[in-house]
C-alpha cells in the first residue's frame, strides 16, 4: 500500500504520468518493468510473529505503528494487483483509498450494505442504472431500507420534497446520485446534495455516493464537490475495452476501511487477473477518454444538424441559460462522450436506423473503444414501465450512442447512411 501523492522535485505529477510505475516496485519481481500478475490465493509469511501482526491489522485488533504497512496474507483480503490497482485508481479522484470489485453491481451492493441498516431511508436521483434501480427498490427493501427519488435536473426544491418525505419513513441514512442520468445526459448538483446531506446529519452523518461512472475518472471529481462516496463500473471507461467486468469504490481511508471489511466478508473483489487488465487499461485511460470526447463532439454535432433527428442529448450542447449550465460549469471538465438523440418517428423508425448501422455495433454497455448504438426504451430501460420511461424522458424514438476512438469521419458516414435507411 503506497501512501501520498506522486512528486518530483516539489512538483506534483498528474495521474497520467505515473500510470505505468506507481505503487509497484521492480525489485519485487526480478526487475521485471511491468507488474506481474500474482495469480496466488495465499501468501507465505517470513515468520509466525509476522503472520500474527499481519493479522492483527487486516482484522483491525490495533492500530499500525508508524509505517507499519498491511502485510499480504490471503487474495481475498488483498493482492498486490489489487492494492496497486487501488493505489493508481485514487489518484485520477483525489481520493484517500479505494477498494476494487468483481463488478460495478459489487462495489455499489458492498457499499450500501456497508453504510444502510434496516429503518434507514435512502434518497436517490433517478433514473439510476437498471441494476441499481433493482438493488434500491426490489432488494433493499426486503431488509427494511426505503428507496426515495427525486427527478435528475428537477431543480432544489425536488430534492428538498424528497428529503422531507424520506424522513417520515425512516431514519435519513444516504443520498446515492447518478450523473449525469443516463440515457437522458441530466446532470444533478453534487454540491447541493453534499449541502443537504450536511444540513440534516445529526449524530449520524448522512453520506453523499455518486455513481461516476459516465464522466469520471476524468471528467468529474464528485470527492472534491462534497461527496463522501465515489463509485465506478470500471466495466466501462476505465477497463475500456468491453473485455473485463469491474467495480470501484472511492473515499476518506475511514469510510474505506468500512467497505473494505465487509468485502472480505461477502468477498466481493475483483481476482489479480481482472486487477492486472485494469493497470494496463489505466495507462492509456487519458488517451482513450480524451480521443472520445472530442469524436463524440464531431458526432453530436452532426446529429444536430440532420433533418431526420429531432432531438440531441449531448452536455456540450447545453444553453448558456439553461440551469444545467450553470452545474455543468462548476462540475464536470468535458461533455464526455454519452450521446443520445431521438429520431424523428418512434419505435420503428429507431430500430431501422438500428439494424442498418455497419460500423457502429448494436449493444449495451458503453466507454469501450469501439462505438456501440443502443435503444433504451427496449433494452438498458425496459423494466421500467411506459409512462415512467415517459416521466424521465426516455421515450421510442431515443437512441443511446457510445463513442470510441474509430475516426470520426467513419462514424459519420455510418451514421448518415443509417439514418438515410431509417
Ligand atoms: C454498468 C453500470 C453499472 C454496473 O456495473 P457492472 O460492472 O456491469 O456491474 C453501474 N452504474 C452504471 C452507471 C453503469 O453504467
């Protein structure tokens, strides 16, 4: 576990400079330049007194003395793909500790079972990721959690009515936000969340989780807007390349240390294989986030411009009056590279625009390198009934777009002969 930030001659390094060397040592495998990957389920202690203090840590029976690290002991406690992993992913978040998953599901289930005890009443901004929506309103509530949501984009007085509410049903435990919302790109304003959470904590502290899924590890840093909790599919951008199924969580090393011990005891962390894709997916997350925001640029611009599009969804595109801006300045770095538009027409229409794309392939997820189309009234979406799906602006002629690294142009022609068989 390397602590601190990355310097050099008192000056701060960025994180993409030190993707490819922090937090591992080529001393510790023969010199090899890269980590390996420590396929081990155990590790072999020097000593039996060293095997005990290592267990006196891991299982929090006193405190390390000074510079006394966490000793390797067992994978599912930890494995140094893993914590170096760990180590690299809170720099991009300005974070003080993370902890890995086998899935973005795991990492959010792990945290909110970590943080909720039956009686509390979560508020959370909606639309939520279709896994989570399940987790809040079908799971949770068979352990006496209360799910409440509040509209992304509805403005502070949604939010406040929520809260109200939520507090009659139980005890006001965590607001758990998403943006920006997906399909929909509505951004929600993480500071006036964390100024809520803070506002109505009493002996408990309430906590902020954001689901950065869509912009971070880049584009926003939800820690530094007051948000106490960051949580990622690393499924997406960050392993990026529609290979590996991953999750993370991100905060203060006290809330962490929380998550922590119960991922040993549900073991919901990532194996060293996954770690180790993830470390080399890291090294070129800047490269890859930054050619994919400026491609979904050319895109989003086409699309509004086309006669047969009736409508974009594109952070880029936000008026300098419209309320959005104004969070979108002060929260996010880039657009990103999530688009969604509708076609003029609906369900059919769409689905023939669908089916005659070639190079853009036709399928859920998003963030990888190649650009993927979706309809998220039938697929992503599709549990949640019409007239919800209405509500939150999804509707049938809406088109979801991922965009990677191809040349725009190509995505543009492919998108321009779609739209002509549409
Ligand atoms: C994909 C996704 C998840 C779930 O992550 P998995 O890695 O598929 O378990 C959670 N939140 C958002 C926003 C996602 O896009």
């Amino acid at each position: 576990m390397m602590e601190g930030k990355p310097r050099l001659n008192g000056h701060d390094l960025r994180p993409e400079s030190v993707m490819m060397s922090w937090g591992y040592h080529p001393e510790w495998s023969e010199g090899a330049l890269k980590c390996p990957i420590f396929q081990t389920s155990t590790f072999v202690f020097r000593t039996a007194e060293e095997g005990k203090a290592f267990f006196e840590l891991a299982y929090g029976l006193r405190e390390p003395a000074p510079a006394e690290n966490r000793g390797l002991i067992y994978s599912r406690l930890n494995n140094p793909d893993l914590e170096i992993l760990e180590d690299r992913l809170t720099l991009w978040d300005s974070a003080q500790a993370c902890a890995v998953f086998e899935s973005g599901m795991a990492a959010i289930a792990t945290t909110l079972l970590t943080f909720l005890r039956p009686g509390d009443a979560i508020v959370h901004s909606e639309p939520v990721y279709g896994g989570t929506e399940y987790l809040l309103h079908h799971v949770l509530t068979g352990f006496g959690i209360t799910p409440n949501a509040f509209p992304a984009g509805a403005g502070p007085e949604a939010l406040e009515r929520v809260v109200t509410a939520a507090k009659e049903k139980g005890r006001l435990a965590l607001i758990y936000v998403e943006t920006p919302a997906n399909p929909t790109n509505v951004i929600v304003d993480i500071t006036h969340c964390a100024e809520v959470a803070r506002r109505e904590s009493t002996d408990r502290k309430i906590l902020v989780a954001v689901d950065n899924t869509f912009l971070g590890p880049l584009w926003q840093h939800p820690l530094t807007h007051g948000a106490d909790l960051v949580l990622y599919s690393l499924t997406k951008y960050v392993g990026g390349h529609s290979d590996v199924i991953a999750g993370a969580c991100l905060g203060s090393r006290e809330l962490l240390s929380e998550v922590r011990a119960l991922r040993t005891f549900l073991g919901t962390m990532a194996g060293p294989w996954t770690g180790w894709l993830l470390l080399r997916s890291l090294e070129t997350l800047k490269l890859r986030m930054t050619c994919e925001m400026k491609n979904a640029r050319y895109l989003a611009d086409f699309l509004a411009d086309h006669p047969r599009v009736n409508r974009v969804y594109y952070l880029g595109h936000l008026d300098e009056d419209d309320p959005q801006h104004e969070i979108y300045r002060r929260q996010c770095h880039a657009p990103g590279a999530m688009i969604s538009f509708d076609i003029h027409g609906g369900e059919a229409e769409a689905f023939r625009f669908l089916n005659a794309l070639k190079l853009i392939k036709l399928a859920v997820s998003l963030g990888g390198t190649e650009s993927l189309a979706e309809h998220p009234a039938t697929m992503t979406h599709s549990d949640i009934p019409p007239q919800d799906q209405s509500r939150m602006g999804i509707t049938p002629a809406m088109i979801r777009l991922s965009v990677g690294v191809e040349h725009p142009s190509d995505l543009i022609a492919d998108l321009e002969q779609a739209l002509e068989a549409a």
